[in-house]
C-alpha cells in the first residue's frame, strides 16, 4: 500500500498513517458485513481511481476471485465511487451488479480524516446466498451499518487504538451487542458459551454487562468499578477477565455513527487454553534457567575445589594439570551462567568469547595481550558449549607454548560469520606472533592433551575441522571451520 500511494496519490505520511489504521481494522468491518471490501484512492491528477487494499469477509462468500489490489480505474467509471468522493455520503444507489453470473450489491463508503475525505471503501455483497437473515446476522449487518458511518465521519478507526489483528477477538470468536447503558441486546453463541465457561448460570440478554462480569471476576474488595466501566463498552480497550478457570479476552468498540454513543461491541473469546499452555511454557523457561544455574553454581563449586587442591599440590606439573582442569570448567561454566539469563537456548558468544579471552590471559607469561575480532553471533547451546572449551585450550597453548617469559607479543582471536541461509559457517583465527610450531609438528597427530580435546570437539561434535599452520610472518595460525546455524 505505501509503494502505492506514493506512486499514484499526493497523500501525506499521516494520510498514509490514517490508512493504514483503517485497513488494520477494517477485517471486523468485512465480517460483519458480509462483504468484500476494496479500498480506492483518487490518483494525484484526479482522473482515476488505484485500488491500494483488498479485504475477503470470513463470514461469507468473495465476490472477487482475483486480487484488485493496484487496478487503476478511470473517474466515471464506477458512478458510485464518483458520488461517495464528491458529496462525501455512503452511497447505496443502484441495481446489482452481474459478476460471473452472480449478482453482487455494491456500496460506497468515504474514508474520512480531519474533513477531508481520502478516498472510498467499495463494499461488495455476494447476492447468491441470500435468504432470510438470523438474529445473528441482522445484528452484524446493523453494527456494520454503524461502523461505516463512523468511517464516513471521520470517528473510525479510533486513533492512538492500533490493534493487532492476529490476537485480538474477531466477530466470529464471540459477538455481544449493548445498548447506550451498556444492557445487553444481543449476544452469539460463542459469546454466552465464553461467560458459561466464567460461570455464568443464566442468559447474557438483558444483563448489564458490566455489572456482570465484575461479579465473575474474583475480587475481594467491592465491585471492580474499572471493569464495570471496560465491559459497558463506554471507549475503545481490550482488556481480559478471569474467573472460575476460565479467561476470555474482551475488546470493547463504543458505536457513535451520529457522533454520541448509541450502542456498543463486546468482541470476546475464550482463550483459556492459550494462557495454560503460556503459563506451561513460562514454567518450563523458568525451570529450564534455573537448571543452568545450579549447573553453574556447580560447576563454580568443583573449580574452587580444584584450585584447592593445586594449591596443596608439591608437584609442579600436578599443579599446573589442575590448574588446566579449573580453566575447562570455567569455560562450561561460562556458558550456562549465560544460558541462566536467557529464555531460550541460545546465547551471544561474543561475550562467552571475551569473558574465555580474559580468563585464559591471565596466565599470560610475559606481557602479552589478547583480543577479538569480528562477531561470532547467537549460537546454539550445543554449540557454544564445546567451542568455549575449544577456545580455551587453543589461548591456553597459544600462551604457554608461543611466549617465554618475559615476551611481549599478541594473540589475535577473529571471527567471520557466513551469512548463507542454506550453509551457515563459523570461521575462526586465533593467531599469535610467538616462536612459533617445533620441526616437523603435526597438529593431527600431537599428543598434548589439550590438541586432543580440540580435535575431539571439534571433529566430533561440532562437526568443523581444526588445522595448525605456520603464521604469514611468525608465529602460528590455528583456524577452525564449523557449521552453525543460519542468523536471523
């Protein structure tokens, strides 16, 4: 619609804006009506009419096949877009029109904002299946009687009130109509089946709405004068009540086609197995997350002991091996603190990287520093999990095998993300300007326990693959390719 607009229209961004409110409105308006709708907008010259929006009714049968949206249709055409723009009135005036052998009634609605009017809402009912109208229908085709005058004055869509169509209630959902005291006139089936669910005994006809539900709603303080109000239907709010088990969601619309209010629209519908299965699944979130913690905590708990034990060590090389074991910890439990912040099992590894990064630096013997490159992304829990490991033993070797004591130097951790959807990789570069890899140095067959644990991981696991080459200058370059997950 806005490439539309713009192409054709000399509308303004808030006419635009107006627009677009209406057309995420007006699928109650196609429903009750019964009717296709097409919204038509006079070209910047004023010789046409371009189609920029299309609605098909859920209640009853198109009367368009094809798609109208960006049809241009010259003035005089169609006499009763001309007569709705012009004179700025609803227009029902004239004979039914013939469609592929299947009578259709057309009606004009002028979009109006602020006085001026912006274009026109083509009606269309399909005329094949008329019989004689039910309760139901009389009261849907009275309410939308009602909306398209509102339309044509300029009051509906109510501004500052977008709606998200996907989960607020349509008119099939549940449908009550009220008088101007907020009395109930009418209410569907579904409707009265929602507030037996709340626990209604008795008919809705009759009832004040508002009244009665206050009463359903548990409270342990006098009537809940606020949702009096809400369920009278006096403004625009969608609001939602629980009692007895049950939860309905409600949508109020306040009917003013003459400017005061002479009735209003309940929309409702009972979403009470939507909000169990959301409350499951924040259950299960909050279960999972705290999981992670006590994994962390844990994990936190068997570093400590480790690096008791070291301390305690005589040997050297004992020391130095847990030393080692209290770092690969760490790095676990890195990850499932960040996995405990997160509602679902994926994590930002760029600050897992900076947080591994910093904890391995410390063992640095000389006056050397570390630092990332690039962006490693959101990645999964199976994965982040074994890289932080593979990440800590690669700055680990790099900073006990690359520097004497003493050196200055650098190792230099980069990251380039794919960005192909259907063969995502990872390609990691941790390079150092050490001494250097020995004579004759096989990364595939080292023994170090360290290079065993990367292969592993990374072979195994992750699914990647681990080289160790000599550095461009000096130095060794150690690069990983590993298979991740698309970005989204």
């Amino acid at each position: 619609m806005n490439d539309l607009v713009r192409q054709h229209t000399a509308l303004s961004d808030s006419d635009l804006e107006w627009l677009h409110l209406l057309v995420s409105e007006w699928q109650l308006l196609s429903d009750l009506s019964f009717a296709d709708l097409v919204l038509w907008v006079p070209t910047l010259d004023g010789t046409r009419y371009v189609s920029v929006a299309q609605m098909r009714p859920n209640t009853g049968p198109t009367s368009y096949q094809d798609d109208m949206v960006g049809h241009l249709v010259p003035r005089g055409r169609r006499p009763l877009l001309d007569a709705a723009l012009d004179e700025g009135r609803i227009v029902r005036e004239g004979d039914p029109e013939w469609r592929e052998e299947v009578p259709v009634r057309v009606e004009s609605i002028p979009v109006r904002r602020e006085g001026r009017v912006l274009g026109v809402i083509a009606r269309n009912t399909n005329l094949l299946t008329v019989r004689t109208p039910s309760r139901l229908e009389l009261t849907y085709l009275q309410s939308a009687s009602d909306l398209a005058q509102m339309i044509a004055a300029g009051t509906f869509p109510f501004p500052g009130e977008q709606v998200d169509m996907d989960s607020s209630p349509r008119a099939g959902d549940g449908l009550v109509r009220l008088d101007a005291e907020g009395i109930v006139q009418y209410a569907s089936p579904n409707a009265l089946s929602a507030y037996h669910r709340l626990g209604l005994a008795a008919d809705l006809v009759g009832q004040h709405l508002g009244q009665i539900t206050a009463e359903l709603a548990p409270s342990r303080g006098p009537v809940d004068e606020a949702l009096v109000t809400l369920a009278s239907g006096y403004a625009p709010r969608e609001f939602e009540v629980e009692g007895n088990g049950g939860v309905i969601q409600l949508r109020a619309i306040p009917l003013k086609p003459k400017g005061t209010r002479i009735a209003s629209l309940v929309l409702l519908r009972d979403v009470t197995e939507l909000r169990r299965r959301e409350r499951e699944l924040i259950t299960k979130d909050a279960t999972i997350r705290e999981i992670h913690h006590r994994v962390k905590n844990n994990l936190q708990t068997v570093a400590a002991l480790l690096r008791l034990q070291a301390r305690r060590m005589d040997s050297e090389g004992g020391r130095e091996a847990l030393n080692e074991a209290v770092r690969r910890v760490g790095s676990i439990a890195i990850v499932h603190e960040t996995l405990s912040q997160n509602l679902d099992e994926r994590v930002e590894f760029d600050e897992i990287a900076d947080r591994v990064i910093a904890m391995v630096a410390e063992i640095s013997p000389g006056k050397v520093t570390c630092r990332r490159n690039g962006r490693f992304g959101i990645l999964d829990a199976e994965v982040a999990t074994p890289l932080s490991m593979v990440l800590t033993e690669i700055l680990q070797n790099a900073l006990e095998h690359a520097f004497a004591p003493g050196d200055e130097g650098a190792v230099e951790v980069t990251a380039v993300r794919g960005d192909s959807r259907t063969d995502a990789r990872l390609l990691i570069t941790v390079q150092d300007d050490g001494r250097g890899l020995p004579e004759g140095f096989d990364p595939q067959r080292a023994g170090n326990l360290g290079l065993q644990i990367v292969r592993t991981l990374v072979e195994g696991e992750l699914g990647g693959s681990f080289d160790m080459l000599p550095g461009a200058e000096r130095g060794t370059k150690v690069v990983l390719d590993i298979p991740v997950q698309p970005q989204k």
